[in-house]
C-alpha cells in the first residue's frame, strides 16, 4: 500500500477532463445566467459543486490511485455515484423535463433503480472489475462518465427541485432511496468479509477489506442525508396539500 505521502504526491490532472468540466461550466452558466435565465442562485451552486466533484473523484490522488488501491477507488465510486448525480440534479433548473419518450423511460423509478443497482453491483463483480481496472481507458472514458449518467438518472425523479409536477409520490422517493441500501451496503459487506483477494490477487485484502467498509458505511451516510433531504420534501408535499385543502375549505364557508 502507498505511503501516505507517496499518495498525495500522485495527482491526475488530465486536461481532457478539466477541459470538459470546464467547458460544461461555461455552457451551463452561459444557459441558466442569461437574462430571463430559469435556474436559481441554490440551483447553480448544486451543479457547480457537482462538477467539483468529479474533479475531486477523477483528478486528485484518489482518481490517481484508483487502479492500485481499491480504498481510493471506492472513495471514487462513491462521490461519483452517490454525490455527483445527486447534485447535478438539485442544480438542474426546475423547468428542464424532457418530453422525449427515452429520457423519460430511462428515468422512470424502476427502470432508473435497477439500471442503477446493475451498475453498481456488475462494476465489482471480479470479472468486469478485473477487466475495467486493466485497461485504463474504459475506467476512465466509459466506467466514470456511466456512474454520473446512471446517477443522474436515478435520482431524477427522486430530489425534485421543486414539488410540483412530479412523476414519483414524496414517499415513493423514499421507499425507492431506502430499498437502493440494500444492495449498496450488501456489495460493500460481501467485498469486506471476503476472506481472500476476490480480484485475482489484484489488490491485497486489507486494501480490500477497507474499500469494502468504505462502500458498505460510507454508502449508508451519504443514502442517509439524500433519504433525509427526500423526507424533507415528503413533508413540506403534505403541509402544501394540507394548505390547499384548507383554503378549499375556507372559500366554501
């Protein structure tokens, strides 16, 4: 295992990435600023920041490491998966919702979670996870950026930006949030309590052993502030229609 400073020593400062954060950036802002723009101040910070976060998963130590530790990978997978998508969609302004037949089937509640739960439990199987940690290229050019689309369309319908319009109830989003840690937290236990390296030697087992934690409880807190966030929405749903039932009743008197 890397020593500690031989880790933050290691950065991946790839241009071809921060040139397309960079220039996502720009299109993003140049979109949601101009006059009669439809984003909010919140909304841009929440996309902003998931951009940073990309940067943060792909660009420092830990995207550098994410190859020959597989700690660094989960911390990786992580932020990429249960972070980046979520606030890419707080930052999505409330008007965009795409008529279009295959955005709306890809982000439906079913289809989005178990395109979700594939990816993430296929990714660690030892045969797909030997041959993506391989070859570089697809880890960094096919694995990274189908975490933030499967991410993304997940949680969709999930963290709505606003509370109208929505396609999924306030506790469906929820019940869909809770039900997605059990895989989650499972793939995590079963890679901890592995008694031998499962990836062909690939990484040693204390290495994986740590990576395993990482996923199985780190998973479970970020779920748990995304789940706390659905629940938040869920209430704030219930004292609007209870507003609304209310001054039915009072224009009725």
């Amino acid at each position: 295992m890397a020593s500690t400073t031989g880790f933050w020593s290691t950065w991946a400062l790839a241009p071809q990435i921060t040139i397309a954060l960079l220039a996502t950036e720009y299109l993003y802002l140049r979109a949601t600023l101009k006059v009669g723009g439809n984003s909010t101040r919140r909304q841009r910070r929440f996309f902003l920041a998931g951009l940073a976060t990309i940067a943060f998963a792909v660009c420092t130590p830990f995207g550098a490491h994410s190859a020959t530790l597989f700690w660094s990978h989960m911390v990786q997978h992580i932020t990429v998966m249960m972070i980046t998508g979520p606030l890419l969609v707080l930052g999505t302004p409330s008007t965009f919702r795409p008529k279009n037949q295959l955005f709306q089937t890809l982000t439906s509640p079913i289809i989005s979670w178990v395109a979700y739960a594939a990816v993430m439990i296929g990714v660690h199987l030892p045969g797909p996870h030997e041959f993506i940690m391989n070859n570089s290229f697809i880890h960094s050019y096919v694995e990274v950026p189908v975490y933030v689309i499967v991410s993304y369309l997940f949680y969709f319908n999930l963290l709505d930006r606003n509370l109208e319009n929505r396609v999924i109830s306030p506790a469906m989003s929820v019940i869909s949030l809770f039900l997605m840690m059990i895989p989650e937290t499972l793939t995590g236990f079963f890679i901890y309590v592995a008694p031998k390296s499962i990836y062909g030697g690939m990484f040693e087992v204390l290495d994986q052993r740590r990576g395993g934690s990482i996923m199985w409880s780190g998973g479970m807190i970020v779920d748990t502030v995304w789940m706390s966030f659905a629940v938040y929405h869920w209430i704030k749903s219930e004292e609007l229609a209870s507003a609304k039932v209310d001054e039915e009743i009072a224009s009725q008197q």
